[in-house]
C-alpha cells in the first residue's frame, strides 16, 4: 500500500503543487479539502490517524505538542513532518519526494520530524 499524506490548512500550495508535478499520483490532500477548515489540531491529528495520512505542517509550535500527547495516550499517530517556513519550495518539495518515495509504510508512525531530514 503507498502512502497517504495530508497537508494542513496553513501548508504552503506551491510546495503542494510542485510535489503534484513531479509526482501526479501521490496520494496528499488538503485539510480544506474534507470539511476540516479551521479545524484545531487534535481533530487534524485524529481525522489523519483514522485516514491513516503522515501530515505535513508548518505550525511547530502546536501541532508537535498534540502529536506527542496522541502517542503518550498509546493514540495511533502516522506522523507528522514539520516543515519550517524558512525552508526553500525547492527543498521542501525535494525532502517530501524523498520521504514520498523511500518511506516504507508505518515507518513514521508515533514520529514528529523536522525537515530537512
């Protein structure tokens, strides 16, 4: 089974896009894309643990702090990339084509990681 990933609401679109170009059947959706604008991060986390999706964010700060209570809670968590804003489009793009097409599945689970790897 290929991995499934999904970008929170905040996540940049032309890194979403240029990972799309260079690899049209990545299976990566947008959190605005089922109903969870403005969504807090636990339900993000929980919709993503259910879909069995790796997330990709921006937000540090938050999202690294429920991440880790779901695993603390033995919650299922596929993992979560931060990947910071100050981080070229290019190196992000190459970093999640990276992790898209050498990651094995259930290899980030309970994982909170920062790009680049």
């Amino acid at each position: 089974m290929a991995l499934r990933f999904l970008v929170d609401e905040d996540f940049d679109n032309d890194i979403l896009r240029g990972v799309l170009r260079r690899l049209p059947t990545l299976d990566i959706v947008r959190v605005q894309d089922f109903g969870l604008s403005g969504a807090i991060d636990p339900v993000v986390l929980e919709w993503s643990a259910k879909e069995g999706r790796i997330v990709f964010t921006h937000d540090v700060s938050t999202m690294s702090k429920y991440a880790m209570e779901r695993v603390q809670h033995g919650l299922p968590m596929p993992g979560v990339f931060a990947v910071p804003q100050s981080l070229s489009i290019g190196k992000a793009i190459d970093e999640i084509m990276l992790i898209a097409e050498c990651s094995h599945e259930g290899e980030w689970e309970g994982q909170f990681r920062f790009l680049p790897l």
